[in-house]
C-alpha cells in the first residue's frame, strides 16, 4: 500500500497539483491516484507533478490507496455516483446499497449527515466504498482537498438514502447549513432521493408539500415502500425502498455509459395484475407483483426510449424516466394502451385478469344467512395483445408478450406465439416452486420465430437490460 499526504507537500508542488486536478475536473485526491495509476503504467502523465527537487523525503500518509480495489472514483470510463446518507435506521441498508452499486460497476464516495453517524458510521461506508467518507462542511482538510463544490460536481449523480423529512424539507427551502445540503444545493447533477420516515411523518402535508415541490424540481424519487416500520406495531408507507429496487433506480438514472440505443423511439409497456372488481370492496386479482414489467420500462428509458408504462395496481415504486399511466381494471389497460399508440414496440408483460365479473355490485354484497352465496357470472376481458398484435393500423413494428406457463413451457409459448399474432414471446414457469411470481429473478425463454433462446436465470433487472438491448437490435435492423 502507498501513502500520499498532499497536506505535506510544499505550497509550489501543491498549488500546481490543484491547478492540475481542477483543469481535469478532479479532486485532488484523485488527481494523485491518476498520476499514480499513470506512473505505474510507465506514463508520461506524470511529468507536469514531479516531486519538487527541494524535497527529498517521501510523502507521508494521509490518502491510502489500496492496492488490489483500484480507486473506482478515479477512473474516469468507470460511472461514478455521491450517497449521502441521512439519519434515520435505513441508514443500515445503505452500506448494502453501496455494495449493491459496487456490483454494478458504480463508484460510489458518500457523505454521512451528522444523523446518520448516530446509526452507522464512517468507517463501515468507508470500508465498502473503499473511499474517504466526507461528514463535515467545515473541515480544513476536506474542503482543502476536495471541498463541497467539486463533491457537489464531480459525480454523474447524486442519490439521498435515506432521505429523511429532515433532509426533504432542507433540499425543498434551499437550505445549504451542513455539508449534505451544500452540496444538494451546489450541484447540477440529478438527484434521486429514496425517502424513509414513520408513516404519519411521510402523510403530513409538510411532506408531501415538500415532496411536490421537489419533484417540480426535477428530483427524481423512489419508494417509500408499504411495510412494517422499525417501531413496533407501525406499518404503512414509509419503508425505504430495498438497495436493489435503489440500485435499479441509479443504473436507469445514470443510462448505459451515454449509450442510449433506443433515442427517439416509443414504447409502450404494460405491467403488474389488473383489478377486477366484484363490488365497491372486493375483487379478483393475480400475484404478479409488476416488477418485470417495471424493470423492462426503466431499462427501456435508460436506454433512451420514450416510455408509456400502463401499470395495474403495483406495491414497487414507479421506474424513473417513464410516463407512468395507473390503472386498475384490464379495460381501462386496453384503453390506456390504445391511447399511447403510435408506437415503435410493445411489450406486454402484465399479468392482466383474463375474465371479470360481468356484473359487479354497486355496494357491497351482503352474506344472506341460509342461502347459498351468489355466483359470480364472468366474462371475457379484451385480450389486449392480440387484439393490438392484430391491428391493421397502428400496430407497433415490434409486438412482445409475455407467457406465464406452469407446464409445458415452451410448446404453450410457441403456441401462444401464433394465437396472439405477435413477434416475440417472453416464457417463463412460474409454478410457485420458481419464485419467479414475485420474486427477485426471472428464467426466461426467448420465443421468436426463429426459434427458442433459454437465458440463464438473472435478475429481472438483468433480463430487463438484455431485453431491451434485443429491442434496440431488432429496431435499429428494421429502420
Ligand atoms: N394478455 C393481454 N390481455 C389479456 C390477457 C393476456 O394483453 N386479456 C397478454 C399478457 O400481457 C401476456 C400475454 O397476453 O403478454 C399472455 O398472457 P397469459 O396470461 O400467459 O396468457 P393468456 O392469453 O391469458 O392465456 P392462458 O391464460 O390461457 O395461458
């Protein structure tokens, strides 16, 4: 391990190592761990810092740069995001978090709020980040090295978790009294904030005034989640949304590198169950949870893609980047779909209800003691993707469904293929022994007319990305 303290340095070499870092748009520290990387490569990048001749000793420690993590911050093709982490017990989840952004290949430099240091400390975030953690806006050293301004820039994005109605309300009023609010008001970066407070605090008008009028602000948001809070015997809104639902959010927030195959093209996707109402209070329903579907909508907008998401009621967060059209019954899904066309493909990923009563209660229906309970007279929803695959006008080039089988997995989707008159089909079992309804991870098969693709199983963010990376392919070849 090697040790560079910059504060040792004589003024010469330091100013010129500042000029150096700022012309590149570094911190100082960084700046150092490039010349370092750069030196070790046998680069000439090191020339304009050499050791002033005045200067014989080596530096002393202060930055450690440890040798088998290369410095993530440091490379420059290497996405880079800043956490500030808010005082509140989420905090714990976001040293996951931070693990769960490493995995992805995103580098991540945090800031503890005073608050949070009652919860984790700095030293945890340091040691998965495997970077300094920054907790004080008037620290000489920091500020001297780095300071709040360049924190505030020197990064794709910035992403508050948890963000508490604290940290909400000071973001809201242009507050900038500690280092988290400097630098949230000193950047030009987005920011995606993942709020978590008890229920009550998250429904006060406060709140959500502040919560509007960051989202006027541009401020991208995920969660609360529904739950169990950490005081006993609370639920409702208010959970942090999990590290990987946030890590989603980031990788949708930060695109592909800049790569955004899909600009310029419309896509419209549906997702989660549909609703369908037996009376004011009951209703039929499946078990999709939407995240699939969501998973394919964010992909397809960090991608570049304009997005329609028609969205049965759900209990995920809303995928940044799209426009998110909520309904409850697979009518109003139909209608939904129908109004967001023309478009350049559709992929069809809810689980929507194939049969609703065909005449629901307008109250609610009563148990009549010694008679038998009503029957329920159903009927045939509209099956939205043939009817769509099936267009004469208007029909998206590119027609993607879904199969939920329990057996016979592949032969169902070929078959399902031809009924419904669509290009691709997404197959999946989902008999309750996969988890996959539900679940984190998806085992797909890929059905086209050209034949059966088996995808290993992976995340459903993953088979989001891979998804949509077949669309872009298939629309570019088209064009
Ligand atoms: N689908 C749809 N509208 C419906 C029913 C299904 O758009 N009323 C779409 C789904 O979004 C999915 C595909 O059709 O993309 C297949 O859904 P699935 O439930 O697997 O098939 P079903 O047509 O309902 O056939 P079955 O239930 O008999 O397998």
């Amino acid at each position: 391990m090697a040790s560079i303290t910059i504060r040792q340095l004589d003024e010469g070499l330091k100013q010129q190592l500042r000029l150096r870092a700022a012309s590149h748009g570094r911190s100082m520290e960084d700046e150092v761990r490039t010349i370092l990387r750069a030196a070790a490569a046998g680069s000439a990048e090191v020339a304009p810092v050499r050791p002033s001749p005045r200067r014989s000793e080596p530096a002393a420690v202060e930055i450690a740069v440890p040798s088998p993590t290369p410095n993530l911050a440091a490379s420059t093709a290497m996405r880079r995001i800043l956490l500030i982490i808010g005082g509140g017990i989420a905090a714990y989840k976001s040293l996951d978090l931070i693990r769960r952004l490493r995995e992805r290949h995103i580098a991540v430099r945090c800031i503890l709020t005073a608050a949070a240091q009652e919860f984790i400390t700095p030293l945890a975030a340091g040691a998965l980040s495997g970077e300094r953690v920054f907790t004080n806006l008037f620290d000489t050293t920091s500020e001297l090295d780095v300071g709040h301004i360049r924190l505030a820039r020197d990064t794709d994005a910035v992403v508050v978790a948890p963000a508490t109605a604290d940290l909400m309300a000071k973001m809201a009023g242009g507050h900038a009294d500690d280092l988290a609010s400097a630098v949230l008001l000193a950047t030009h970066r987005p920011i995606l904030i993942a709020p978590a407070m008890n229920p009550v605090m998250w429904a006060r008008g406060a709140t959500q005034r502040n919560l509007a009028r960051l989202l006027d602000d541009g401020v991208h948001t995920i969660g609360p989640n529904a739950g169990e809070m950490a005081e006993q015997g609370e639920a409702g809104i208010g959970r942090m949304a999990e590290p990987l639902e946030i890590a989603a959010a980031v990788e949708a927030l930060l695109g592909d590198g800049g790569e955004r195959p899909l600009a310029g093209k419309r896509i419209i996707v549906t997702s989660g169950p549909t609703h369908e109402p037996i009376d004011p209070v009951r209703y039929i329903a499946n078990r999709s949870s939407g995240r699939q579907g969501h998973a394919i909508a964010a992909a397809a907008a960090a991608a570049g893609a304009e997005v329609t998401l028609v969205s049965g009621p759900v209990n995920i967060p809303d995928p940044p980047g799209a426009r998110i059209v909520k309904v409850e019954t697979a009518r109003a899904m139909f209608e939904a779909v129908e109004a967001a066309l023309p478009a350049d493909c559709a992929v069809f990923a809810a689980a929507v209800a194939d049969w609703r009563v065909a005449a629901p209660g307008h109250e609610k229906i009563k148990k009549q003691k010694g008679k038998a309970p009503p029957p329920l007279a159903l009927v045939e929803n509209p099956d939205i993707l043939s009817t769509i695959a099936h267009r004469k006008a208007q029909r998206p080039p590119l027609v993607i469904g879904f199969a939920a089988e329990t057996e016979n997995v592949i032969p169902n989707a070929k078959a399902k293929l031809a009924r419904k008159g669509c290009d691709w089909i997404v197959a999946n079992d989902v008999s309750p022994e996969t988890g996959i309804m539900g679940g984190e991870t998806n085992s797909v098969h890929l059905v086209t007319e050209n034949g059966v693709e088996s995808w290993p199983r992976q995340s459903k963010d993953e088979v989001a990305r891979a998804l949509v990376s077949r669309i872009a392919t298939a629309l570019a070849a088209g064009d």
